[in-house]
C-alpha cells in the first residue's frame, strides 16, 4: 500500500486534484500542454466569459499548475509541470493494485468465456471451468 505523502505534499496534490476536478480546467491544461496561450485563446472554445476563465486561469495558478507572465499588454499562460508530476508519482504508487485487480478480471472473464463455450449440456453453475492441461 501506498505511504501518504508529507503534509505539504499532501496539500499540494490537493490543490492541484482540486484545479483538475473541473472540466474546463482540465481542457485548458490540455491546451496549455501545446504550448503557451493568452486568457482570450484558452477561452475560445467555451461560451464563457473573460471573468469566468480567469477564475478558471487563477485556481490554477494557485495549485502551480500555470504560469503568468506578462508581455506588454497581454499576459501569457504556460503550464508547469511539476504538479502533474506528482500527481503521476501518486497514482504510480497504486500501480501495482491496479494491475492486480485487471490481472484477476481478466482470468474471470476468460473463465466465463471458457464456461460458455461448452454445450449448453455441459455447463454447471458453480463449478469453475475446466483448464487444459499443458505439457
């Protein structure tokens, strides 16, 4: 099983699960990971307002998933990648689990497809289906 992370990590994967919890913020994390865009360009794709998308812009920013910076008049959004990276650490500590669980899944269902590949005769509820010997 997995070891919590230290309390500031932990507030910082919380921050940035929260910031990711919003489809709309996932979508300009998504257009961010292209490459660097003005508030206007990352709200071009929803019928959302300028306010709207720098609240949206802002809690990402507070989990550090986004940069500003300014040129001249416009401010340039970039994403950074580090919170992602944790996030990914996280996840990759319940790897194992998962793979564990899809590993018996998959023996499962190979069992029913076995189990209803014999006559209808043959079948018996309970009882597993039986396995070809190798060798």
């Amino acid at each position: 099983m997995a070891v919590s992370p230290a309390p500031d990590a932990e507030a910082r994967l919380s921050r940035t699960l929260g910031a990711l919890s919003d489809p709309t913020r996932r979508a300009m994390v998504n257009r961010l990971s292209q490459g660097s865009a003005t508030a206007g360009e990352l709200a071009e794709p929803f019928s959302i307002g300028l306010p709207t998308v720098s609240k949206h812009l802002r809690a990402l920013e507070e989990a550090g998933l986004v940069r500003r910076e300014r040129h001249a008049q416009w401010h340039l959004f970039s994403l950074r990648g580090q919170p992602l990276a944790e996030v990914n650490d996280w996840l990759r500590d319940y790897e194992g689990f998962w793979s564990g669980t899809l590993d018996s899944l998959h023996e499962y269902v190979h069992g029913l497809v076995l189990f209803f590949r014999r006559p209808r005769a043959a079948r018996v509820v309970g009882a597993a289906p039986k396995r070809k010997r190798r060798g």
